[in-house]
C-alpha cells in the first residue's frame, strides 16, 4: 500500500506540474497569451518598441554648432545641431547616437557606413554633393576673418602677404584658396580643429583665420584680445545635413526641417544657440 500511495502521489504531482507549465507558456509561440487565463484575463501580446538607432557623425569643435560640454561633470557633445538631430529622430522615430570625428573624416563616413548622416555646420558645396546627398539648407551664415585686435586685418585684401589658418576639409578652406587667386601672397594652413586655428592666431603662428561667424562669435567673446571682421558676399553659405548618396533618410529630415521651420521649433533653437532675434 505504501509503495502505491507513493506512486499515485508522484503521478498526482506530475499531472499538477504539467498543468501549471502549461498555464504559463506562450500557446503557439506568436506571443499570444492562451484564451482562458483565470488569473486576471488575457495576457496582452507585447509590441516590439525597440527603435532603430541612427549614427550621426559630427566634428565637436565648432560651437555652438556641436561642441563638448563639462559643465555637468561629465563630457557631452551638445550645441544647435545636436538639439536639431535629436528632435528629428524623435520625430521619426529613431535612437541617436553621435560620433565625433575630424572635419575631414565626416564624408568619407558616409561613404564607408559607418555613419547614417552628417552634422557640423556643412555646406553642400558642388563637390561634396558629387559624394553624398543633402538636406534643405537650415541655417544661413557668413564667413569672417578672425585675428588680434588693432591688426587692421578686416577685409581679404588686407590678407596679402598673410599667414591665414582655415578648418581642413571645411568651406572656409575652399573660400581662402579662391581668395588666394586674387589676393597677392596669401599663404594658406588647415588644421583639423578650430580651437587649435585660434591659438595659431593668438600665438601670432598665424596671422589670422577665417571661421564662421557665430563660431567667430563665441571665441572672440571667450578672447578679447582678437575681433573678427565679417567677409561680405552675394554667394549662400547655408548648413545643411549630409548623407549617403540615395539615402531615404534625406526626404524624411526634409519633412521634419520643414516642419521646424514653419512651427517655431527652428527659430526657438536659433535663438536659444545664436542670440538672434
């Protein structure tokens, strides 16, 4: 009778065991919880809420456009194009993650996938556009010479015969070697990061550099021993953001830059970054 008990209690046990395993699986295996669930009704299939994660690749030494940020103790790219992508992406629906790199590493990025596209004050110039696609233009700005105070180096003529530091790979760059093809003796450095062209200019390595104005205007304001001078001209000099040739990506950014534009959000963050009215 013992050994009877025991083996009705064992087939007993199991019968139970199977019948809990089977009130908690998934039935079929679609994610569907089974019909008849006592416990509080049906269990509601859970939707896949993982978002795609977009790599913008930026070069975070061109305040306020992006540039890194301490303040909070730890280092973080911020500025006005970061806001821009991160309001972008959320609009449709993606993760952002940005990579910083040199100014002349940003479009061969986007050839080689290891970026979905390109923010940093760019400018769709003829020959970056024979490399990768464009956005609409979101911000308009102007070039300016930068150098010390009383150096009476305010217009390109003034250049002659000057030392003059430009970003590589930036518009600035293209703009001093067709300056130089009128201005007598203009001699020409790149470097990779703007904050090492002002010092050049600080050190008197050079004699001045050409940056964009609202970059101009941060570090002039961070330097008072240099001013910058702005370089009128009739040509656009607009950002825009880059990405690989056919990309889908660039009509999505044009609908939601339009959108910016047209509801405030891309004033609010000229204003916010830039000052202007």
């Amino acid at each position: 009778m013992k050994r009877k008990s025991s083996i009705l209690s064992i087939t007993f046990a199991s019968l139970l065991a199977a019948v809990v395993v089977a009130g908690c699986g998934t039935g079929s295996g679609t994610g569907q919880a089974p019909a008849n669930n006592q416990a509080g009704g049906q269990e509601q299939a859970q939707p896949d809420t993982e978002k795609k994660t977009l790599v913008m690749a930026t070069s975070a030494d061109y305040k306020p456009y992006e540039f890194h940020d301490l303040s909070s103790g730890k280092d973080e790219i911020v500025g006005f194009d970061i806001d821009i992508a991160n309001y972008i992406a959320n609009e449709l629906g993606y993760e952002l993650q940005v990579t910083d790199m040199n100014f002349d590493g940003l479009v061969p990025a986007l050839q080689t996938n290891r970026a979905d596209f390109v923010m940093a004050g760019m400018t769709p110039t003829p020959d970056r556009q024979q490399n990768a696609d464009f956005s609409i233009i979101y911000y308009e700005a102007k070039n300016t010479i930068v150098a010390k105070k009383d150096s009476q180096l305010d217009k390109p003529e003034d250049l002659s015969g000057k030392k003059v530091a430009v970003q590589l790979g930036s518009i600035q760059e293209t703009a001093a070697k067709e300056m130089a093809k009128t201005v007598t003796g203009l001699q020409i450095t790149s470097l990779n990061k703007i904050g090492e062209i002002v010092e050049e200019v600080k050190t008197g390595r050079v004699d001045a550099a050409i940056i964009e104005d609202t970059v101009a205007k941060g570090f002039v304001e961070s330097n008072p021993e240099l001013q910058f001078s702005t370089i009128e001209s009739d040509e656009a000099n607009g950002s825009a953001i880059a990405f690989p040739k056919g990309s889908p990506l660039t009509e999505e950014f044009n609908r939601v830059i339009e959108e910016m534009q047209n509801n405030g959000e891309m004033e609010k963050l000229i204003n916010k970054w830039f000052g202007q009215e």
